[in-house]
C-alpha cells in the first residue's frame, strides 16, 4: 500500500442492474418503465433549442419545483429536485444524518442505503423484517440518529399502511424519518398528507418507474419548509447546476400530462396482477407485491439456476447472491407480451 492511500476514502460501491448492448433482450432486471415517456416529454426533445445548452441552467429548476408542487398541492418551498432519487437520498443522507447515533433502516432493503452511510461515515443499525417481509415499528422505537425505508419496500414490493408508517414518524420526533416512495405509484398510498402534521417527514419520489424517465435522471423530496431550504443548502454547497435545461423542460412535461401517468401506471398493474396469477400457477411464493416487480421464489429450482437459465434465453431479472436474497429473483413488470414470452420460458426452465 502506498502512504497517500491511507488517506483516501476508500468505499465499496452501490453495483446497479446490468444495462446490457444487445438488441432484443427482455429486460425485467432494473424495473424500468416498459412504456414511453408522455407525448409532450417526446415534443419537448424535438423542440429543444440547443442554443440553450450555452447557458447555464436554472439552478433552483423553478418550472419543474413548480409543476411538482401543484401537482402534489404542497407550496414550492417545499420541494427539492435531484438528479434521479439516487441524488436526493445522497443529499439528504448528508444533510440529515449527521449525528453519532446510528442510523436505521431494515435488514432487506434498498442496497444503496448502507453504502451512502459509509461514504459519508454514518453510523447505521439494520432491523430485520419479520417473516412476511414486513416491518415491525417496535424495532424503530429506539434512540437513532434517523430513519429511511422505501414504501413499498424493495425488493420485496410490500407495501407498509399509513398507519403503521405514521407511528414510526410519531415515534422519533428528534430525527428525520425518510420514506422512499420510489414504487408508490403502483397501488400504495403516500405519505405525503403527512406532512401537514410532521415537521421531521421527507418523502422521496422519483421519475424514474412510473413516469418513464429513468434515463433523464429527475427525482425530488417534499417536506416541511425548513427541510427543503436545509437541503438546498446543502445542494448549492456540493454543485449548484446539478440538473440541466432540456431535463428540467421535459420533467415538466412528464408531471402535466396526468392522464397518460394514470394510463401507463393502471396497466402495469393490470399486467403485474396477471403476473402474480401465472407465477402461483408455477408454483412459485412471493410476497404481496404493490410496485412495479415481484420477489420470487420456487420450491423445487434454486433462484440462481433459473436466472442462468433465463438470461441464457435472453431474459434478464435481477438477482443477488447475497445471504436472505440467494433463492429470490426480482422480476420487473413488463409489457404483457414480454410477460407471456417470460412465461413460457419459465414454464420450459421448471419442466427441466
Ligand atoms: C430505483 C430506486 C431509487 C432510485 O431511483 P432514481 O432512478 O435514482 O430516481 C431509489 N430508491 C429505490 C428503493 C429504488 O428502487
């Protein structure tokens, strides 16, 4: 080891779902959108004028902060956009998890959240799900420098009730709870009308799965008033232009088009609740999902056998061999075509 490197911050980084080159693969492993962004996101790009991109952008994304807070009727002092969820929860981790007390968040979850805590030195403590993948709020009923969880849990989908989720906020009242509702769209309920009775609530969303935008990178946070402007502080202290004009112009367009947001959302449930029927046909468990994914399990193949085999036939869902998750697959929502062609292959792998 060379001298400087002692002094380096050295982290084992968040790994993402394979983006793979080739053409023709169904793509069922980083539950992205199987739809387009709305029209007016499509006009948007057309339209752009890229004499724009000499300037630099509108560094608070006064339009997009706009739209946003209309949409979900909260003052545009209360919200925060980001360069996808990823960059809001960073910020927020930064901003909000900055005590010597650990942080908490369960033992099944989104696996980016121990990495953050470890970039930026956070102590963190995980609390382990019960056997329904379900969160017991008694386990969060400890002195903790704050909390985040994604409702609906990931990668699990199972989706938390209001109630249960506002006796944990009720409960920690000296620290930031932080709900990710990066699959709310899909079924579950916000707890966005919470905010009218916490101040130490921020709620995460993001653009990325039920709006189609994955690649364009929006995400945002909405919270009480004193929250946002910490954040933002926080965000004109790293970088000040961290999303850029022409994401800015369509994130707009994505939250005005409701109808189209509603179309694509309702049919992937719809999709979702015919994937749930075929698996159990299969003969595979899962707990009750209400995102855009189902966790899955057989009795009689091993996960890592059945996602080979898959991805052998061009089929790619996520898998983790990791201690807990090693008999599970996640398998994105698609389109019901690429749904029935997923089918077949596993009605062939399971007949083998
Ligand atoms: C996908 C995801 C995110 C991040 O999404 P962005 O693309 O960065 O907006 C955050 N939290 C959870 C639980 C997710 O699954």
């Amino acid at each position: 080891m060379r001298n400087w490197e002692s002094n380096v911050r050295r982290v084992v980084p968040y790994v993402p779902g394979e983006q793979p080159k080739d053409n023709g693969i169904i793509k069922l492993n980083t539950n992205e959108n199987p739809y387009p962004p709305a029209d007016g996101v499509i006009k948007a790009l057309k339209d752009y004028d890229a004499d724009n991109l000499r300037l630099y952008p509108d560094p608070s994304s006064e339009e997009l902060v706009k739209a946003l807070a209309e949409r979900y009727t909260v003052k545009p002092s209360q919200v925060f956009v980001g360069v996808g969820s990823d960059d809001v929860i960073s910020m927020a981790f930064m901003t909000f998890f900055n005590s010597n007390k650990p942080i908490i968040f369960p033992d099944i979850t989104y696996s980016f959240y121990d990495v953050w805590a470890k970039v930026y030195n956070i102590p963190y403590k995980t609390k382990p799900l019960d056997e329904n993948f379900r969160i017991n709020p008694d386990d969060y009923n400890c002195e903790n420098g704050g909390i985040i969880f994604p409702n609906p849990n990931a990668p699990t989908g199972v989706c938390e009730s209001l109630d249960k989720i506002e006796s944990i906020i009720k409960a920690n009242p000296d620290v930031i709870v932080m709900i990710d509702e990066a699959y709310i769209d899909f079924g579950g309920v916000s707890c966005i009308p919470l905010l009218k009775k916490y101040d130490n609530l921020l709620v995460i969303q993001t653009f990325s799965k039920s709006r189609s935008l994955a690649g364009a990178r929006i995400g945002f946070a909405i919270g009480n008033e004193m929250l946002i402007k910490y954040l933002n502080d926080v965000k004109f202290s790293v970088n000040s232009y961290t999303m850029n004009s022409l994401t800015q112009k369509i994130g707009v367009e994505a939250v005005k088009d409701e109808s189209y947001f509603k179309k694509i959302v309702n049919k992937i449930i719809q999709t979702r609740e015919r994937t749930k029927i075929k698996l159990k046909e299969l003969g595979f468990t899962f707990p009750d999902s209400k995102s855009n994914f189902i966790f899955a399990s057989h009795p009689n193949k091993p996960a890592s056998e059945i996602f080979e085999e898959l991805k052998r036939r061009k089929i790619f869902v996520r898998y983790w061999d990791k201690p807990m998750l090693n008999n599970y697959l996640r398998i994105t929502i698609g389109t019901d075509k690429e749904m029935d062609i997923f089918f077949e292959a596993l009605e062939d792998i399971l007949r083998n």
